[in-house]
C-alpha cells in the first residue's frame, strides 16, 4: 500500500531514527562521505524526486533517495489490523505456530513488524506495520494509547475488582506497580477492561489476584481504532489514512 503525499501532515510527529545523507550513502554504496562530495555539488542526488545538495540533510526510513539515477531507498510505510484467530502466534517467525504473518499473502509481508502483541489464546485487533517509528509509539504507556479488550471469567464478578484495577496491582516479579485500569462489569461473567500498558500476561494475572481464570480474552480497540467488524478470524485489511492519524488521543 502507498501513503498519499498528504499522510505525512496527518500523521502526528513521533520519535525516529533518521540519518545524514551522507552517511547514509556511504553505508548504502560502501564508499567514503568525502567521496559523496562531487556528486552531490553536480545534483546526482535526488531526495523525493528533488536535487539534495545538502549532506546533511536527515534521511527517514520512508523517503525515496536515488544517486545517479538508481534507486538507493524507496520504501512506503504500510499499517494493517487484522482479527487475530485463537491458537495463532503473535510473532513474525515461530518453528511450532502459526504466526499472525502467516494469515497474510507472502507478498504482503516484508518488513512487516506487530504494533501490539496478543496472547495465543487471545483474540481480536493486532497492528501489522513496517514503521518501527509508530509501533514504538504505540506501546509506550506515556502516549495515553489504551488498549480496550473483553474478558470471559470462569467465576463472578464483584464490584471489589473495579476498585483494585482502578487502584492498580503490585507485581512482585517485575517490582512494579500496574498503572490505573479501568473495568466494566459487562454481566455476571463478563467485563471490559482498559489498559495503557502491556505488562506480560497483564489482564490473566490481575484475574489472578481474585482466583478468578480468564476464559477469553478478544481486544476490540487500541486507541481510537476499533477493530472491524467485518473482518472475521484470520483476515486483514489496510487502514486508511485517517485510521493510522486518529489512532492517538
């Protein structure tokens, strides 16, 4: 999929990993940067179809660089969601599983990374983009990005539990304590929860301080981006662009 020119205004500035122009033709044409001088002065370089003079000018993972004609760097940021099915790895590679990459085409998927993991049992919305700048967004608690999920409980629910997960919980483990959550009591069994974070197994183990066994666990949102109702299991689609600029608060 290929961004529209207009996307980067959309999109709202995050932290990236960027390079000198310079630098980043030496390491690409394994030649010196004083090498790079005359051919930058004669205009061999374009940056987005435009002559670069300017060694230093900051290179991002997704703009396009040519030298003398060839293409040095043309890549198009891509972000998918897909309804991630019960028993599918959210992984990229995995000897044993099936792997959420695998629900898609294989020309779908280089350079694709998960913006957001999901238990193998769990199911619902995970993120699929080759913009590590985003995915890193999104996961940081800091960003106020919250993570809405429905939850099955093997026993009943009180209201004792909207006060402890507002409270938040003490892992011992990790020497920390969760950040506020917020729980709804949907029915008898039945709860949504909001996170801003992602700690491991986070939900199944804030059960697990009632005794209480999480049955299913299926994410309905991150963010502002709730997960298509159209999708079944296994299936995906590209987000548009106002999906990947509303995404955050």
């Amino acid at each position: 999929m290929s961004l529209p020119v207009d996307w980067a205004a959309m999109i709202p500035p995050m932290p990236s990993r960027y390079s000198r122009l310079d630098r980043f033709l030496s390491a690409r044409l394994g030649v010196s940067r004083s090498a790079l001088r005359r051919p930058l002065a004669a205009g061999l370089v374009q940056v987005n179809g435009q002559v670069e003079r300017d060694r230093q000018r900051r290179i991002g993972p997704f703009d396009t660089v040519r030298f003398r004609g060839d293409i040095m760097q043309a890549n198009s940021p891509r972000y998918l969601m897909l309804n991630k099915p019960a028993g599918v790895v959210s992984a990229t590679q995995d000897e044993g599983h099936q792997t959420v990459l695998d629900l898609l085409p294989p020309d779908q998927r280089q350079g694709l990374h998960l913006a957001g993991r999901l238990d193998f049992h769990s199911t619902g919305l995970v993120l699929l983009t080759n913009d590590g700048c985003w995915s890193r967004q999104l996961s940081q608690p800091d960003s106020g990005v919250r993570k809405h999920y429905r939850v099955t409980l093997e026993k009943p629910l009180t209201d004792d539990y909207v006060a402890a997960f507002a409270e938040g919980m003490r892992f011992d483990y990790e020497g920390i304590i969760t950040r506020p959550a917020e729980l709804q009591i949907r029915s008898q069994y039945q709860a949504d929860v909001w996170l801003c974070e992602g700690r491991y197994h986070q939900i199944k183990r804030m059960f697990g301080r009632f005794d209480n066994r999480v049955l299913t666990l299926h994410r309905l949102a991150i963010g502002n981006l709730v997960l298509d109702e159209g999708l079944k299991p296994g299936e995906w689609r590209a987000l548009s662009a106002m999906e990947v600029a509303s995404i955050f608060p």
